[in-house]
C-alpha cells in the first residue's frame, strides 16, 4: 500500500513536466495540435531507483509518457507523425499494426554485448479501448532485455497491458543465439589394411573375400548456407544410387529449412535392408556427406558417433581414428566408446575391459587448424597357441609365363596378432606384414610355358609393435622378374593381373631369376625413412613370350608386343636402398636412393657399380595438383641389359616408342599439371565417379642415356610435350595421352595408362 502511494505521489510531483528535447534516445512529445494529455510524466534514474524497481530498470535514465483519450484519428495520426521522425532519425521498426507501433535506436557497446549493440531509445505508441499511449524509456539496455523492461512497465506504475503481452517474435532480432551444440565426433580406421586386389570406381571398407567389385552411384555436390546442430555448413555432397533421391534431397536442401539433421528427418526414403541414410558432418570444414540408398560405403569412411568427447581440460575432440587392430571390430570399438565415459582419456582407457581380446589402447592428440584428432593404437591379446599357418591359393598371367597358378602360404609365431584367413584370387605379396618372423613361400605352375616357379624363405624381425621394425630375410627363388621396376612402381604384377587378361598392354619387359637373396631391412611404422642392404647370387636368363591371348583375343590371332632377351649369366651383387616417403593418397615426397656393386672377384660375370637417385614429388593446388620426377642414373662400366637405364613410352618419354632408349648411364625429368575438370562431371551418372574426378594433363618429358663406352657425351636430351585426360586421383586411374616429340621424324603418339608412373 505504501508503495502505490509513494508511486502516485511521484506521478503528481512528475506530471507537467514536458518532454522537449530530443537528443539520442530521447523523442520530444511534439506533435503539433495534440489534445491536451491526460496523464503525463517524466521518471527519472533517482525515481526508479526510489521505486525500488529491479533489473532491467537499473540500465534505465528515463521515462517519458503520456495518455490521451482515444478520439477518432488520433492513433493513427501519432503514428504518421512520429513514425516519420524516428525513421528519418534512424530508428528500427519492430511492430507496426493497428494497435501498436514499436521503434528502437540502436547504439554501438563499447563494451561489446550480443551483435554489438544496445538500445539507447525506445519509442511506443499504443491504442487501447479508451485511451492511446505515448511512451520513450531512454537508457543502455541490452537488446535481448527489451521485451522484459515493457512487460514489466508496472514495477514504475504504467500500466498498459498490451505491453506486457507483446509477442516474442517481435523481439526475435534481438534473441541471443543458441550455443552451437558439440557435434557428435567422428570415428574411422586409420592405417592402410591387407588391400586383396579390386576393380572399380567405389571401394567397399571391408575387402571382399572373392571376386570384384563393381558399383553404380551418382554424386552431386551443393554450395549454399545450412546448419547442424548450430554449426553453419557451406559445402553439401550427396551420393545415391537413384538419381531421383538426389534430385528429392537438392530440391529439399534448397527449399526446406536450414538445418540438415531436421531436413532429412522431413524425408521419406524406402524402408528395405540394402537400402542405407548416412550422415557425415566435418563442421571444421564446413563440409558435409549425405550418402543415401544401395551404395557401397568409401575406403576409411568416418562414422558418426553418439556423442561428443572432449579432453581431460574440455576441449572437443573432432575425430577419433583406430589403428593395429586385427581381428577387434571396429563396431565393438564404437559401441564401447558410446557407452563410456566424454573425457578421451578415460574413454579409450576402458576399451581393453568393455571389448574382449584387447589388451591395451594407447592414445595421442594432434591438432591441426582447429581439428583435433585422437590416434589410438590398440594391442590385441595374443591367442593360446602363437603359432598360427595361412594359406591362400594364387594366380597370376603375363605374356612370358601364360596362366600360372599355384598357392602362397605363410606360417610362423605371432606377437599378439591374428591370423589372416583370406581366401582370395589374389593376395599381397607378403600375407602378414613385415613385423614378424615367420616362413613364407609361393608355389606356381606357368601354363605358358610348361615352367615351375617358387619363392621360399624365413625371416627374422625385431622390433616395437606398431612403431618399427628391423627384419633379415632369406629366400630361395626361381621366378619371374621385370626390368626396371622402378621407373614403374604401380605396374606391379599383382594389381596388373586382370587388366593384362583383359587385354590392357603390358609395359614391363620380364626376365628369371633363379637363386638366393638375403636382405637386411630397418623401417618405421610411419615409413618415412626405410633401409635395405641385400646380397645376391642367382642366374639371369631370358624369358620369350609364350602367348597372345588374353580375354578379347580368344584364338590369339594378334601378336602382343615380344619380350626382349637380356644379358644372361651369374650375378653376385651387393646392394643399398635408401628410401624417404611422405606421400599420403599420392601427394608428397618419395624419395629413393640405391648403389649396387657386382664384382668378378666373388664369381659374378657382370663387374659393374651402378647408382641411382629417384627424386618424386606431388603438390596439391586446391583441386588442382602439380607432379614432378627427375632421376639421374650413373654406373662406371658397361652393364647388363637388365640393369641398364631405360626410357621411352607411357610415364617416362610419352612421344616416344616403350623402352625406346637405354644405356648405362642417363637422366629423366617429367612435370605434370593436373587441371581439375568439375564442370565436366555431369556425365558421372553412369559409374560412381565420386572418388574418381576428371583432370586435364599438360606434361613435358626430357630425357637421355648414354655409355660408358661412349667417346664423349653431348648434351642432346630428347624431349616431348602432350596433353592427357585423367579419371581418378588415388589407388586407381584410367588416362589417356596425346603427345608430340620435338624431332620431325616423330610423330603424334597415343598411349594409355592405368597406374600412376611416379
């Protein structure tokens, strides 16, 4: 009771007082011809203060009103009259109907609040029943406290109630946004797994145990302004095997509402087993994945965990990537994570007690821009018994050899490992990586041309598990080997086999080999820097071509390309590698530097030394990338066939015939710029081109070998400039070349590739 009174004889003390001025926040009660007031007064600070009214009045330094009876006009002529003064003086507008208008000036905070402002004016013109209202509060109010003061005007005794209801939406500018919720963090495998060989355009995550892999998906990408859990994203991809479902999900991101996880819950899709809804968010990036339909999923594909997890001081972690596991599955690992504990630390110490068979997990934190990620290397218990014998029939087929058929195995002691039990047509050259002792050896028949092959041997490793490792190897062999591997590093003969059956030229020249190597080699986990030293003593001879068929040519009617003989004999040689890698998805340095030395006096009947330096490196330029090799090869006496220096044809000297130049000595130097080619994608409905893009190919080619036995060397490099059309940028690519030589006499060459040269 006390206080109403206190409050009406403040409004009696207020009343008269006029509202002249107009300064910032601050609008005169002007209006020419007004009616005489009812009611009007002037708080100010001191007054509310006195009042005792609380927050937001505190930011509060005055308050003007006025009430008028509400003759026929007069609402409406406030509004025309002042309307047109505020707005002219820069005010915002926030309601304007028939029965309230509401303006706001807005002031820069210097000392920084939501959007960097505060209300340094407020202005209302309000019609009732009876009465129309003229109110200015002047002050620093924080915009997101607006609404509060004039739904609370009743603290200081104006009573006005369609103040008090005003609708949120209103104030909706002035809302303060939400904390972006923490994404959920993603989970992936890290580390190259056993790779059985594949042909197509998507790779599966798990390696099939028989057979191929052919996929059919479409692929589109968006650019645009969405959300997810409150994290703008600018950059959609999204894959389907319907072109339909595409066309629905891109019409629904452009049309539907912001957020990507609400726009996709207002999707319906086929409810059917095969049929799968995937979402991949890299808020760091701003990038997100929408994989929807029969498709397989991509090589290391990250998935999405339940939750959130941050490190022991709160900060969040963005992704989680497992590595050295064998038998443990990656599901059993996420569903321990989801299960334990946000804190990183204690979460991966409680995976060896939530996933039976591990025995330890081990973590480290890497920070990069604002990712962070967590490596986790897990140990797995070691079985009963340590011993363990894999076995897997093989296969191969090149020109020389025809089908030759046979089995691999492998067999030793395990150092808290799994066997591998793959069945597959073919498989990697060693079964179980180079960490383990063991005995291992391939058996084959060639079929081409009525010979027995082998390769059998132990070896020693010592070593960290999952760090490094130093291995002695012995073999005993009699097989198949090509000249100049180096120069064609992804020609191997495993990845090689089906497209040589189908028919794709073969590029390598073979000879035999028939004896024993001993190789000493030291490498770490993260291959940057590797060593061999090996010993070798075996015979060299030749191999000819025992047949022209392959799948499109079933009565061998055309001749394929000759194997050439070689400089048969005994070679007894030493040799050194030195090799530095950084390369990651084929960008990077790969570095390689060898000697080798054969030498009479052990037995040999090739006396040379011979030394090579292989200099390799690929940049990325956005989506453009940038490829360059230069090798230099030098020897001090004449060497044998299958040892000298070769160029010409496909990745070294494209305008020129294969192998079109060799010697004892020379030097190549190849540049390539791969020009990305987006705006021809359209076309990618056809296969799954969404790993594969296009690039278009500018390279030049430089070259030259020469002698020992040469009188003098002129410096006469032959060289070739060309343009190509690459599909794909990783493990597998088709390309197509057209190159010039700079010599009249060489004409216009066409050639084709399936593996990167270097």
């Amino acid at each position: 009771m006390k206080t109403h009174i206190f409050i009406v004889l403040l409004l009696l003390t207020a009343s008269g007082l006029v509202h002249a001025k107009a300064t910032d926040g601050m609008i005169a009660f002007d209006y020419p011809d007004a009616p005489r007031a009812k009611f009007q007064f002037h708080f100010t600070r001191e007054f509310i203060a006195l009042a005792g009214a609380t927050a937001p009045f505190n930011r509060v330094s005055d308050v003007y009103f006025q009430t008028y009876d509400a003759e026929v006009g007069l609402f409406d002529q406030f509004v025309q009259y002042y309307g047109q003064t505020l707005k002219a003086a820069s005010w915002h507008s926030l309601q304007e109907d028939n029965d309230i208008c509401l303006y706001v000036l807005e002031a820069t905070n210097a000392q920084g609040s939501q959007s960097g402002k505060l209300i340094s004016g407020i202005f209302v013109v309000v019609k009732s029943a009876n009465n129309v209202y003229l109110l200015n509060i002047v002050g620093n109010i924080p915009p997101q406290q607006t609404r509060q003061l004039l739904a609370n005007l009743d603290q200081i005794g104006i009573e006005v109630p369609a103040l008090a209801s005003l609708d949120a939406q209103t104030f909706q500018r002035f809302e303060e946004p939400p904390e972006p919720v923490p994404p959920p963090t993603l989970l992936r495998t890290a580390g190259k797994q056993p790779d059985f060989f594949r042909v197509g355009f998507s790779v599966k995550e798990e390696s099939p145990k028989f057979g191929l892999i052919f996929s059919r998906s479409h692929n589109e990408t968006l650019h645009g302004q969405w959300s997810y859990y409150g994290h703008p994203i600018e950059q959609i991809h999204i894959r389907s095997d319907s072109k339909g479902t595409i066309a629905q999900i891109s019409e629904a991101l452009q049309k539907g509402p912001a957020d990507i996880e609400a726009l996709l819950n207002s999707l319906s899709f086929p409810n059917s087993p095969e049929h799968k809804e995937k979402l991949i968010v890299h808020t760091w990036e701003r990038l997100a994945t929408i994989s929807v339909g029969n498709i397989p999923d991509r090589k290391n594909e990250p998935f999405m965990l339940a939750k959130q997890f941050r490190t022991s001081e709160g900060e969040p972690i963005h992704e989680i990537r497992i590595r050295g596991y064998q038998d443990t599955h990656l599901k059993d690992v996420r569903k321990a994570l989801e299960k334990g504990p946000e804190e990183i630390e204690k979460a991966i110490r409680a995976l060896p007690s939530a996933i039976s068979g591990l025995e330890t997990a081990r973590l480290r934190i890497e920070e990069k821009g604002a990712q962070r990620t967590v490596i986790v290397t897990i140990a797995e218990t070691p079985l009963p018994s340590r011993f363990y014998f894999d076995s897997a029939p093989w296969a191969g087929f090149n020109r020389v050899t025809g089908w030759e058929l046979g089995a691999r195995f492998d067999s030793g002691f395990r150092k808290g490992e799994r066997p591998n039990t793959s069945y597959n047509i073919s498989v990697p050259s060693v079964f179980r990586g180079d960490d383990l002792s063991k005995f291992f050896g391939r058996v084959g028949y060639g079929f081409g041309n009525k010979e027995f092959y082998y390769r059998v041997g132990g070896r020693a490793a010592w070593g960290e598990p999952n760090s490094w490792h130093l291995g002695l190897t012995t073999q005993l062999h009699r097989a198949t080997s090509v000249i100049a591997p180096d120069l064609f590093p992804f020609y191997d003969d495993t990845d090689m086999i089906i497209l040589r059956v189908l028919g794709v030229p073969d590029h390598q020249n073979y000879y035999l080999r028939e004896g024993i190597e001993v190789a000493l080699q030291w490498q770490p986990i993260r291959q940057r820097h590797s060593f061999k030293l090996a010993l070798l003593a075996e015979s060299h001879d030749s191999l000819r071509k025992s047949t022209d068929w392959h799948f499109f040519n079933w009565r061998s009617k055309r001749d394929v390309r000759e194997n050439p003989v070689i400089t048969p004999g005994r070679m007894r040689s030493t040799m050194f590698r030195y090799d530095y890698s950084t390369r990651h998805n084929f960008l990077g340095w790969h570095n390689t530097f060898f000697v080798e030395h054969g030498s009479s006096a052990i037995g040999s009947d090739y006396d040379f030394t011979r030394y090579q330096l292989h200099l390799r490196y690929a940049h990325p330029f956005g989506g453009h990338r940038v490829r360059t090799r230069a090798v230099g090869s030098f020897a001090t006496t004449p060497l044998p066939i299958q040892r000298q220096f070769i160029i010409g044809g496909p990745g070294l000297l494209n305008g020129y015939p294969l192998y079109a130049f060799a010697g004892d000595q020379g030097f190549l130097f190849n540049i390539e710029f791969f020009f990305h080619l987006p705006a021809l994608m359209a076309w990618n409905n056809v296969f799954d081109f969404s790993d594969v893009p296009l690039f278009l190919v500018f390279f030049l080619d430089a070259g030259q070998v020469w002698n020992v036995s040469d009188e003098s060397y002129i410096f006469e490099p032959k060289s070739n400039a060309g343009i190509g059309l690459q599909l794909g940028k990783t493990d597998f690519i088709f390309r197509f070349n057209v190159s010039q030589a700079f010599e009249a006499d060489q004409g216009v060459r066409f050639n084709t590739a399936w593996f990167y040269s270097f």
